[in-house]
C-alpha cells in the first residue's frame, strides 16, 4: 500500500505533497525529526489529507499531479472535498 499525504504547517502556512510506502504517521515523524530541506522550516506540521493506492506508480503519478498544480485554493478544494 502507498500513500499520498499533504502535509500543512499554520506556522508558515505552506502545504507540502509527499508519497510513502510506510505509514503516514511515520512520515509525519521523519518530517518533523532535525532534517534539512523544505519541512525544516516548521515543527507543527500535521497530515490534512491522505489518498491510498495499491501500486507504486500510481501513487508517484498523484503526488506529482498535486505538486503540478502549484496552486494552494485547488490544493485545499482537495482537501475539503475529502471531509
């Protein structure tokens, strides 16, 4: 099973799209784990939305679809539309 998740962080207000093969919950933790990169920029990241797919590929093809859009209202039209 994988998993493509949204991550938002009302620090900075900034969404981040980001697949995993493990559980969500344990990405969420090396996010907030010392790291460089986009996700060091805040510690209150939480997951707001999680799409599951059986194979890999389809997953990668999603994240990279959301990411696509570079557009913050279709990304929470996403995300309220999963509520």
């Amino acid at each position: 099973m994988y998993t493509v998740y949204i991550l938002y962080a009302q620090s900075i207000d900034k969404f981040y799209v980001g697949f995993t093969g493990d559980r969500p919950e344990i990405r969420l933790e090396k996010h907030l784990a010392s790291h460089k990169g986009f996700t060091s920029r805040a510690k209150d990241w939480q997951i707001v939305y999680i799409e599951k797919f059986d194979v890999k590929d389809q997953a990668i093809q999603r994240e990279k679809q959301i990411k696509n859009w570079k557009s913050k209202k279709k990304i929470i039209e996403l995300i309220r539309s999963s509520e």
